[in-house]
C-alpha cells in the first residue's frame, strides 16, 4: 500500500516578497507520538498514549519537537516549497500540545538576504487561538522553481493487535476451557498459559516433570498456587498424559509446551487412543497482518505434508469451521496454487477446481470457495480484475488453503517476520482443540491460540459465533 501525496509547487527565491505567509493545520494524533517516538528514539512516557495515563494520570502531550516539526512541513510544501533547504530555528514555547487537539503552523517572511536565504517568522497555535511556540528560522530557497507532478511514499502502519484485541473481547464472559499444557518446562510455553489464565481463556492443568515445571514458574513469578499439576517422568511423557485428561473428561483441550509438535501429534492421531474424531486433522494460522482490513487464515502449514485432494476437503472445512467461529459469517476461501488457470501439468490446480466444485455441490459447507488462484489474484483485487476473474472470492479471500505443507509454512513464516503480522495456531478437525504453537513464538501468539481454542469450542457447542452474539 502506497500514499500519493498531492503535487507541490515551488517557489523562487526571486519570486518570494517580504511578508507572504503560508499555513498548515494538523491534528496530533495518538499514532503521531507513536511513530516521534519510534523516529526519535524518544520514549519519555510523557509524550506516549497509554504510558502517560498510567505514570503521570494526566493525557500525553507531543513532545516540543514534534511540533516544531511542523514548520519545516510549512517550508517544504508550501513556502518556499520543494527544494527548500532548513539551516536555522530558534523556538520558545508557550504552552503545550495534548493528543487530539488542533494547531495551526504559520510562517512569514520578514528578511530576503543574499544566497537565496529567507528569515522567517514562525508561530505555531491551536485552533483556539491559544499560543504554543514562536521563533525564527533560516531557510535557502530554490534558485529556480521546483515543481512535483505528486509524491509516492510507502503506507505506515502500525500493529495495535486491534483485530486480535476484539476476538479477546468477544472471549469475556466465556467459561475457562480445562487445558492439559503439555510439557510446559520453560518460560515462553509456561508463560503462555499464564497469559491466557489470567485472561479467564483456560484453567490450566500442567503435565510433565514437576521440579522443571516449577522452576519455570519461579523465572516467571508465577505462584502457581491453586493450579493442577500432573507429574509425569519427563516430557516426553507429557503428550500421552494430556491426551489421556481428555479421554477423563478431565480437560477440554490440549496445549503443546516446549516439546516437538510430532509428539503432541503422534498422540492426538493415534487410533487407538488418540482424539480423531471422523475428519482428517489439520492446522490453521490465523493472522492479523498489518494493512489488511480482516483476518486471515492459512492452512494447512504444520500437519499434512502433501494432503491429497480428499484431505484438502477436510483442511478446507475445517478452516471455515474456523472462520465462522471467529466471526467470518460466510468465509472466501481461495484454493492457491502457482496459477490461476487449470493446468494438468500442475496437479494443485486440479485439485482446486475440483474443490471449488465440491462446494458448490455441497461437498464443503459454509463458506464460499473458489480456486485455483494465484496469490496475488486471492488476497489483491486489482489483481484479480487486471486477469479478467470474477468471482466472489478472488480478491478478497478470508482463507488461504496452501497445496502443501511447505508452500504453507512459508507463507504463514514470510508473513510474521516480513510482514510482522500477529498470529496464533489450532489444530482442528479432532475432538478438542489443540493448541499448537512454535517453540519460537512469543507469549502473545500463545495467548491467542487459547482465544481461537475458546471460541472454536464455543461454535462446536453452541452452532454460533460469539462474535455474532456481541453485534448489536
């Protein structure tokens, strides 16, 4: 995503006469000290939202800097325009700028002085006429005019989790789900289920080695006091012991700990014993990715490795089971592969016309699937529109089914660290869910696996979104 930003006409130096003025009026925004803040390094709570009300129980303020800021926007875009050049500023402030309040940067030219160089007046005031700064500045204006046809500058975005916040929302008021954490013997798995306890998402029960167990409780200050421990010899005991708490009504759901995911898997596949439950198992990532207005979906990334087409039918029901309990009432799936034509020597594309087909008979219910798709033409519409496809899906799809395993991990990895998209992992398809995060992720992808467990159990349950049930 790009910003387009309207043509600038400059000014000669020859052309500028003793006493012309120009103006800007800008909102300070909290995003606006977020973002001094992360280009100024500086972090004085003072001036940043939410740190503020907390230390000083007063709103923020910008910071002197952020408002001086804006005479050079006066110089640069409007007098003289492109080309200028700042050399000098002198500044005292008079009052202060709070987060939501209105300013008016006005500069005048009081001097022209040889080599190009204009003094200026500057006086900076809120939309009430109230004073905030005045002072001078020296700025070298273009010997000839500067003309842009318009400025292209990437979007900035910033990650406030608010998609995710809401989904944490739409958990209050739910009972805690029992999970069975298994092998929860260091800090980012322990403090995952601290997390998602002290949200009231699950009552956890802890399995494997105790004295590990505890002392990762100790790094991480919790008590532990009131909370379920299941000893096991070691943590590889672990899985089989959280899969057995299901089988004794005893845990409502499983979350992996600092084990391989191939052991939690092993267990809540195996037929005999295991939490199969008719449709084949597999793993969703759900994922708030900056600049994209909804969720999105990923699957299958972490189970199947190369599902053939009747285990991407169950991959793709799952997800819209997914999508529905998190709030997507009608899901766009798009079924990927390289192209968006079929293609027989490309088997994925196949595959994706036939599932597409599938649910338009009925095959795949709730939501609507489309494929195959390339993926720019799944998630752009642009894209789809510029390839002559129309479809209810292409452009805009809630789902990305992955043809395998590896094209999958990737794309979900690629979006978290290219990106910085947030994410969260379940396992569906078995009797409960099943929490299945990395090892490398942090306490807050954790915390939302719980809410995507809690609120998939929740549609299970009850056939509704609660989400749905929260809209007015």
């Amino acid at each position: 995503m790009t910003i387009t930003a309207p043509a600038l006409v400059g000014r000669a130096w020859a052309d500028i006469a003793v006493g012309e003025s120009a103006s800007i009026t800008r909102v300070c925004t909290p995003n606006d000290l977020i973002v001094f803040a992360h280009a100024s390094g500086n972090f004085n709570p003072l001036h940043l939202p939410g740190e503020s009300e907390q230390e000083t129980g007063r709103a923020p303020v910008a910071p002197a800097m952020w408002c001086g800021s804006l005479f050079s926007a006066v110089f640069g875009n409007r007098l003289p325009g492109p080309g200028a050049s700042y050399l000098y500023q002198d500044l005292r402030f008079h009052g202060r700028v709070e987060a939501g309040e209105a300013v008016i940067a006005t500069v005048t030219v009081r001097e022209k002085l040889p080599g190009n160089l204009l003094v200026m007046d500057c006086r900076l005031e809120k939309d009430n006429g109230a004073l905030v700064c005045t002072g001078t500045a020296e700025v070298a204006a273009p010997a000839e005019r500067l003309v842009t046809d318009g400025v292209v500058i990437p979007a900035l975005t910033l990650v406030p989790r608010g998609k995710f916040s809401r989904l944490l929302e739409a958990c209050r008021g739910l009972p805690p789900m029992p999970t069975a954490i298994a092998a929860p013997t260091d800090e980012n798995s322990l403090g995952g289920a601290w997390e998602a306890t002290k949200e009231g998402l699950i009552e956890p029960i802890l399995v494997g080695p105790e004295a590990e167990i505890r002392a990762a409780a100790e790094r991480i200050g919790w008590d532990l006091a009131g909370v379920r421990i299941e000893a096991t010899a070691d943590a590889h005991a672990a899985a089989a012991r959280a899969v057995a708490l299901v089988h004794e009504a005893r845990a409502a759901a499983v979350m992996k700990g600092n084990i391989h995911s191939d052991e939690v898997l092993r267990h809540v596949t195996k037929a005999d014993g295991g939490l199969r439950a008719g449709r084949r198992v597999s793993h969703a990532f759900v994922l708030d990715i900056p600049g994209h207005e909804g969720l999105m979906i990923i699957s299958d990334a972490a189970i199947n490795i190369l599902p053939d087409l009747m285990t991407k039918a169950d991959i793709v029901q799952n997800a819209i089971d997914l999508a529905r309990a998190i709030g997507i009432e009608t899901p766009r799936v798009g079924i990927l592969s390289a192209v968006e034509t079929i293609n027989p020597a490309i088997p994925s594309t196949i595959d994706a016309a036939v599932l597409a087909k599938m649910a338009e008979r009925g095959q795949i219910k709730g939501g609507l699937v489309d494929g195959p798709l390339a993926m720019d033409n799944a998630v752009d519409l642009e894209a789809a529109r510029t390839k002559g496809i129309h479809s209810s899906v292409a452009g805009r799809a809630d789902v990305l089914i992955a043809p395998n395993l590896e094209a999958g991990n990737m794309l979900a990895k690629q979006l978290v660290f290219l990106s910085q998209a947030d994410t969260g992992g379940i396992v569906l398809g078995a009797k409960v869910p099943v929490m299945l995060t990395s090892r490398a992720d942090d306490e807050h992808a954790r915390l939302m696996s719980a809410a995507f467990a809690v609120l998939y159990g929740h549609w299970r349950q009850t056939g509704r979104s609660r989400l749905a049930e929260m809209t007015p």
